[in-house]
C-alpha cells in the first residue's frame, strides 16, 4: 500500500478554526496527512481504511454516540478521542480494544502531538488515575475453565479471539480466508456449546474464561 494511505490521519468532527489548527500542527509536526470529516457523512466515513489513524472530536458527544461512531470503524484503526469532559461515562469506552488515547478539553496541540507520538510508536496514552480506576473495577480472580472450553475446536477459537478484538463477520472471513457464511456457522455452533445467545456474551464469555493464550495468538 502507497505510505501516504498508510499514514492517513482523520478528524471526525466540526470543520471550525480549532480542528483546523490543530491538523495544521500534526501534519507539520509528525508528517502525517491529516484531513477533517464529517462523522454523519457515510460517504465521508467510506474513505477511512484498515490502518488509518482516526481521532474522534467529542466536543458535545455523549458516551452513546461515541460508540455508535466506534462501531463505523475497524479493529485497525488505532483511535483517539480529543475534547473529553474530565468526568462522565467516557471511561467506558476503554472496552474497545484499538481505543487507544484520550485527550481532554483544553489538551495543548503540543499535549496531543506528544501524545499522538506516543500511539504511533505503538503505546498507549491514558492518563494513570484513569488506568487505574479501569483496572480496579475491571480485575477480578480468575474462574475455574468450564468444560466447554475443551469442546471448542481451534478454528472456533480463532474467530472468538477476532470478534473479541472487535472485527466484524466480514473482517473475520477475510483474516481466515473463509465466507461470511462460514464464520456465521461456526459462531452458531459455539454459541450453542458455550450456551450463550448472541456475539457481545460470546465475547464476554471468551474474556473469562478462554486462556490468555488463545486470544492472543
């Protein structure tokens, strides 16, 4: 792929003075190509690729909107929120696994240049407090493994481990090389070995309960 789309940079937000300047500064600072689009434009949200970098403007959005713009994305596509309030619901969106970075309201552009840097280094950009209150509220001593676990076979697993990253039915068959058709069988048929009803408890199912080593590889 051409590096220029490699190193796309999207706004999502209000085209005004401040977004403006504050791409003017990434593109000079980190030689990124920046651009603003308008969230509610499907033809606009089209042109967002796997790999692009998106940063979210949450000036005014609330905590159900930011996810319903998530669900628009990739689980390539590393992404940032700018213009958090300090306080709210937005921690929450900790839970999606390619959300990498939160700047709040009055963020410096030299705050969030630092900080986009750190993120294309591959690093996360949270602020410690906000880490951990996540961690103390999310951790919790591990369950004994259900037998179900056994029963499930290795290409069963593979697509738990892809929809728990975030990707979607059509994501999944293009990483295993399968059809849509397939990865629906296989989430039937675990759905009913793990006895749950629908993909988000498959996922919640499989963060408590599949080993560590089977999400990650």
């Amino acid at each position: 792929m051409d590096i220029e789309l490699k190193n796309r940079f999207w706004l999502l937000g209000a085209k005004n003075i401040q977004n403006s300047l504050l791409l003017g500064y990434l593109q000079q600072n980190l030689d990124i190509k920046c651009e603003i689009i308008d969230p509610n434009t499907p033809t606009d949200m089209n042109r967002i690729l796997a790999d692009h970098i998106v940063c979210i403007d949450a000036q005014g959005l609330k905590y159900d909107r930011c996810s319903q713009i998530l669900e628009q994305l990739t689980h390539k596509n590393r992404t940032i929120f700018i213009n958090l309030d300090d306080e709210g619901e937005h921690e929450n969106l900790l839970n999606w696994p390619f959300v990498r970075g939160f700047f709040y309201k009055g963020a410096s552009q030299n705050h969030i240049s630092k900080g986009m840097t750190s993120i294309l280094q591959g690093e996360l950009w949270f602020s410690r407090k906000l880490l951990s209150h996540f961690m103390a509220n999310n951790r919790k001593t591990p369950t004994k493994t259900p037998t179900a676990v056994y029963s499930l076979t290795k290409r069963e697993k593979q697509i738990l481990r892809l929809s728990a990253s975030g990707a979607k039915n059509a994501e999944i068959a293009d990483s295993l090389n399968v059809s849509t058709h397939t990865v629906k069988t296989h989430l039937y048929n675990l759905f009913k070995k793990i006895d749950v009803g629908n993909r988000i408890q498959a996922i919640n199912w499989a963060k408590t309960h599949l080993p560590e080593q089977d999400l990650a590889n």
